[in-house]
C-alpha cells in the first residue's frame, strides 16, 4: 500500500479542506482558519478544522482523529503547518511523529514565525511536500489573517446585516455609541473609547481579530471618516485588497 495519492485527486481532497477552512472562518481568531484532511490508500481517514478560539489547529486535531491510521498516509492542509513553540507544540512535530509520508498545501504561512519554515522541517524529516494546490481560494478564506500579518490591522467590511448582527466569515461587528464604540464578537462584548480609526484599528489589531464589520450606517463612517477613508488608512500599499461590504 502506498500513501501518494493521485495528482489528480490533490485538487479534489484541498477542496474538501477549504470547506472544513470556510466553515471555521470568523470563530478562530486570532488564528487563520485552516482546513486538514489526512487520505490513505484513497480514503480519507480523519478530517478537521481549526477550533473555535484557534487552538487545537486544524492538522493536529485530524492527526489525533486518525490515530494509527495517519502512518503512511497524506495530509492535505490549507495552510503551511507551524513549526513554532507558541500555546501549543508545532504541528510540523505532530506530522513527523504520526509517520505523516505526504503534505500537500494550499499556500505558505506568512507569519515571520513559520514562512516557510514548517516546510524546511517537513522536508528535512524526509515528507515529500507539495505547495500551491488551491492556493487562490486559501488566500481569499484567510483575507483577514494575511492583512493583519503584512499591517498589524484587521481587514474591515461594511455591513448590510441587521444590528447586533455577526456576519458570516467575520470576527466581529463594531458600532460607535455616543462616546464609545462596542465590538461585539461570538465571545462576547469589549467597549473602548471611541478613537481615531486609525488607532481603533491599531487596538483591534492588537487584539488579534483579523476581519470585521462595521454596519454601513454606523456612525463611525461620519466621524470624519468615509469608506473611501477606511479603504486609504487600512488598505495600504502593502494589499490590494479592496474595502469590501458583506451581507447585501
């Protein structure tokens, strides 16, 4: 038995990662959303996604899933696994260790910490690595993630949900109050001083979110501050990514 899958199949099992990737989209910050799956003579033996509040991440929880299962097999992941001690051991040992043969990956982890990195160790340890398989989609489902990394801000949207409203795929919703502005994320609620924007999105940066909305009506767009504004001061020279609305 062998654990090389088809190349043909690659693009088949990245996307069922992208999936588990986009249903985990705005529950895992301060992480990236990432999508696992590990495969073994064609069949997909344990799956998983980031958890909500980003730890276990997603290879890790699909390794201990697959148990035994995982030697010899291929782990199909949408992000460059961590090779860095953080909150947890790096999920780069947790391949090696489980006897991992294969990694096929979406795109390269952008995080001083890891890039590329995790592929040095996972080649060096002898895994064949394969890197660019669904590499467009995985940059568009970790928008926010890779903004923050290159700005230290998150990446902002204007919102047409109804109020006190989470849209899917966003950390968080902020709306100005009179003399403060309240962030409302799926853990709860924080309020601060309302601030120059580009201080108030300095302090969500540091907070770790990495995507979120604040509904098109909002005050805050009046407070001296367009959308085009927002588009100027939060999308530097360093993204080309656009001011985007959700939820229209």
């Amino acid at each position: 038995m062998t654990s090389r899958t088809l190349p043909n199949s690659d693009r088949a099992w990245m996307e069922r990662a992208l999936v588990l990737a986009r249903e985990a989209r705005g529950h895992v910050w301060p992480n990236p959303p990432v999508g696992c799956v590990v495969v073994k003579d064609g069949e997909a033996v344990a799956e998983a996604a980031t958890h909500p509040g980003g730890r276990p991440h997603a290879e890790r929880k699909a390794i201990d899933l697959a148990g035994h299962s995982a030697n010899e097999a291929t782990l199909f992941v949408t992000l460059e696994p961590c090779c860095h001690w953080g909150k947890t051991p790096p999920c780069t040992d947790a391949i090696i260790d489980a006897g991992i043969l294969r990694v096929v990956c979406a795109v390269q982890d952008p995080d001083p910490r890891v890039n590329g990195g995790g592929f040095e160790e996972l080649r060096r340890a002898g895994i064949d690595v394969t890197i660019g398989v669904g590499a467009e989609p995985a940059k568009t489902l970790m928008s926010g993630f890779f903004h923050r990394i290159r700005t230290g801000t998150p990446e902002v949207m204007a919102s047409t949900v109804g109020p006190g409203l989470i849209p899917d795929g966003v950390d968080g919703v902020l709306v100005s109050r009179k003399k403060a502005v309240v962030l409302t994320t799926r853990s709860g609620t924080i309020e601060s001083e309302l601030r120059n924007p580009h201080h108030l999105l300095e302090w969500m940066g540091d907070l770790g979110l990495t995507t979120v909305a604040i509904p098109k009506q909002d005050a805050f767009w009046c407070h001296g501050q367009s959308h085009g504004d927002v588009n100027e001061c939060n999308y530097t020279s360093k993204t080309t990514s656009p001011l985007r609305e959700i939820g229209a």
